[in-house]
C-alpha cells in the first residue's frame, strides 16, 4: 500500500501547487492600476472624493474604474498564463490512477478433467505514470515563444487602452472645467448688463435717455441671465459625466481644483518625421501589432515541428491485488517498474498539416498587413493632432488678444455711455463682442489642452507627466 500513500500525498503537493506561480508569470504583466511614466503604480484604492478634486485624481479613478481598462488586464494575466502553460511543457508530467472494482467471475474449461469455478472478485489498482517529452525538433520552443510575443502584445494593448481613458477622463474634467468657466463668464456679463441696466433707468429717469435705451439694457440683461442659467446646467451635466467616470454617482457634488489655463510644456512638439519616427518606437498600438507578427511566425514553426518526431522519456510504477476465493486460484498482488524512450512518429494525417501549414502563414500574412494598417492610423492620427495642436495654439493666442481688446473697447463705450457721449446700440455691441469673446477664448483653451493630450496618446507617451 506503499504506492496508494505516495499516490494521496502527491495528489495533495499538486492541489497545493495550483495556487502558486511557479513560473513568476504575474510578472510577465501590468497589475490593475494604472502607471506614471516612471513605472511607479498607482493603485486602485480610494476613500471620500478630495475637495478641491484635483485632474490627477479625478484620472486615477477614471482609469481604475473604467471596464475596458479592466478587461484588458484581464486579457493580459489570461496571456501570462497561456506563456506559463507552454513553459510547463519543457517539465516531465507525473499522473497517478487508483482504482478499485468488485464483480463475479466464472471459468468453464472445454476439457472435462478440469473443473469449471465460480465466485466473487475484487480488485484494486494504483499507477504511477511519467512522461518527459526530451526533444520534440524545437515544437514547444515555438509555442512558449508564440505565448511570450502575445503576453507582449496584450501588455501593449493594455497600454493603449490605459492611454485611451486616460485622454477620456482628462477630457470630461477639461470639458467640466470649460463649463465651470463658462459660469464665470456668464456670470460676470450679467453683472456688467446689469449695471448698465442701471444706468440707462438712471439716465432714463432723469429724462437725458430715451425709453429704447432702457429697454434695449433690459433685453440685454434678460438675455444675459438667460446664458448664465443655461452655462450653470451646462456645467451641471459636465460634473454628472465627470463623477460617472470616476464610477461615482451622477448627483455627486464636486468642486474641481484645477484652473483652465495654458499650462504645459511644449517640447514634445517637434518635426513631423521626428514625431512619426517616435510613435513607430513606443506607440503601444505598433507595439502590439509587431508582438503579434513575431508571434504568427512563431505559430508557423510551431505548425512545422508538430510534424516531426518526439522523443520522450517513459516510466510506470503499478500496483494491483486481486482478492478471491480458493476456488478462483485465491488471493494475489503484483507489482510492475518499467522505464524507456518513446519515439513518436506522425506518418499520415490525411494532408491535415499541410493545411495547418498553410492556415498559419496566412495568419502570418493578416499580422504583416494589421502591422501596416496600423502604423497607416497612426501616421493619420498624429498628424490630425499635430495639425489641430498648431491651429489651436494660434487660436489661443488670438483669442486672448480678443478678450482683452474688446474689454477695453467695451469699458471705453462704458464711459462714453455714462458721460452721456454714447449711445446705448454702441454700448449693447460692445458687450455683445466681449461676451463673445470670452466664449471663443474659453473654447479654445478646454481644445488647445485636449488637443495638447491627444498629440502626447498619439506618440504613445501619454502619462500623468503630461499634466504639469
């Protein structure tokens, strides 16, 4: 019975063995966070939300919270896995059998001097089976080299989609904090159409305006307060998607610390070429197109090898004891030790791997084209970003100038209004061109930053340094 206690122990060494990571394939990939540029982790536990919120926090939940972020993770330690499972290949596989069965046995003899038995059996069995694959014409080096450049591509993949919402969430707080200036602005032009509400009922009253004047400032101040309320459910419904992606409630209240201005550097922007010739590095979309070329060429060797000879080592260790009775020859046990080389020779598959053969390199062709599709978006895809980087630095630019320009002009009709020098349709125009340009310089900053991300996910260098 010595076996059948060897058998029971090394069933329990392997029951324990299945939670251990024998191969280290946990470190093959990126763990459920997401990563500065550094390779510091950021991990995913939080408490109450910060008041002020500031962007990095606000990303951090986003990227923690966001499912496809989380399935590509999944994606990733399931890849890890399958290189673990093809490293196991180069180790021997143990497997133990015990058995045990009970049943009738009858024995007729044709020759009369022998007499024919009858009676009850039972039987119990133990093996222990070893097989040690030694060379195999480099079939499971194919294989581990498959799983290992799809474990690359699935770390690049998560990459990118760790990029990917990342540039959502900084533009859901970008798009909240044009809204919240946007409340700012209205605000303030409802407090100038006010005053100048003022004003002209002053003027009006003291008989040196007309009564057009007083209600052109009243339909400018409805009109004003009007906006206003519409900026404030604007930025209402912007804080709402805000907490949504950071996996919070809709209704969340939220105070947003950061400040909508040009903020950043700009040396990252460089050449074209320059900026192709870098995304072609570190773009994780490239990345993860190349793993998977290698990965079908090895798929091809693998294919080919399946083909050829194994050679394995072989050994058995059995046990088994029949009980019956005297008139069945009686009790007795054997034991049984063998140990040898295996040779395995595939002669005749029905033409099968011919095909395997020819399925494999056409998957091999698909990765070679992906890899050109891809590199294609990626060249679309930063210069469309480059290019709207450009506009919109310009644009920032002007805008500012606008803004400062028409408060001016907007102050000096102000007075001459006051004076009694103005007319009101010149002061209405004036702040009519103020408001206006407070929105477009508004617009342009929340575009010239979101603009300034995309440029950075479509090098492939996205990260929490591109914040400052």
């Amino acid at each position: 019975m010595a076996i059948v206690r060897w058998l029971y122990l090394l069933s329990l060494l392997s029951t324990q063995a299945l939670a251990v990571d024998v191969f280290a394939t946990a470190n093959g990939h990126a763990g459920q966070a997401a990563y500065d540029s550094d390779g510091s982790a950021l991990p995913c536990h939080f408490g109450a939300v910060s008041q002020p919120l500031l962007l990095a926090e606000a990303i951090e939940r986003s990227l923690c919270y966001d499912p496809q972020t989380r399935l590509a993770w999944a994606s990733a330690k399931a890849q890890a896995a399958m290189a673990g499972v093809n490293q196991a290949a180069y180790l021997p596989r143990l497997d133990g059998q015990l058995g045990s069965s009970t049943g009738q046995r009858a024995v007729d003899y044709d020759e009369a001097q022998y007499d024919s038995s009858e009676g009850r059996l039972r039987r119990d069995n133990a093996n222990l089976q070893l097989s040690w694959v030694l060379f195999d014409f480099g079939q499971r080096e194919a294989a581990l080299s498959q799983a290992r450049q799809l474990l690359l591509a699935a770390n690049a993949n998560q990459d990118r989609v760790l990029q990917e919402a990342f540039l959502r969430a900084a533009s859901a707080y970008y798009q909240a904090l044009a809204a919240q200036r946007s409340v700012q602005a209205s605000t303030q032009i409802a407090e100038m159409a006010g005053q100048n509400l003022e004003a002209a009922d002053a003027k009006y009253k003291a008989g040196a305006a007309a009564l057009s004047d007083r209600l052109q400032a009243q339909t400018a101040f409805s009109q004003a307060s009007l906006q206003q309320v519409r900026d404030q459910g604007a930025l209402t419904a912007a804080l709402g998607v805000l907490a949504l992606r950071m996996g919070l409630a809709a209704q969340t209240p939220l105070q947003l610390g950061s400040e909508l201005s040009q903020v950043g550097g700009r040396e990252f922007v460089q050449a074209v070429d320059k900026l192709l010739a870098q995304a072609r590095q570190q773009h994780p979309a490239l990345l993860a197109a190349q793993a998977r070329v290698k990965a079908a060429e090895a798929g091809v060797e693998q294919v080919r090898a399946a083909g050829m000879p194994t050679i394995a080592l072989t050994g058995e260790l059995g046990w088994q004891r029949n009980r019956q009775g005297q008139e069945l020859a009686g009790d007795y046990q054997s034991r049984e030790r063998s140990i040898g080389l295996q040779v395995s020779l595939p002669l005749f598959e029905g033409f099968s791997r011919n095909y395997q053969i020819r399925n494999a390199q056409a998957l091999l062709e698909a990765s070679q084209a992906e890899v050109a599709q891809t590199e294609e978006e990626v060249a679309l895809q930063l210069w469309a970003n480059y290019q709207q980087l450009s506009v919109e630095t310009q644009s920032l630019e002007r805008t500012q100038q606008l803004v400062e320009q028409s408060q001016q002009a907007l102050e000096v009709v102000q007075g001459r209004y006051r004076s009694g020098v103005g007319s009101m349709i010149e002061m209405l125009n004036g702040l009519t061109a103020y408001t206006a340009a407070q929105q477009q310089h508004i617009q342009s900053l929340s575009s010239w930053q979101t603009s300034r991300l995309g440029l950075a996910a479509s090098l492939g260098r996205l990260g929490f340094w591109t914040l400052d």
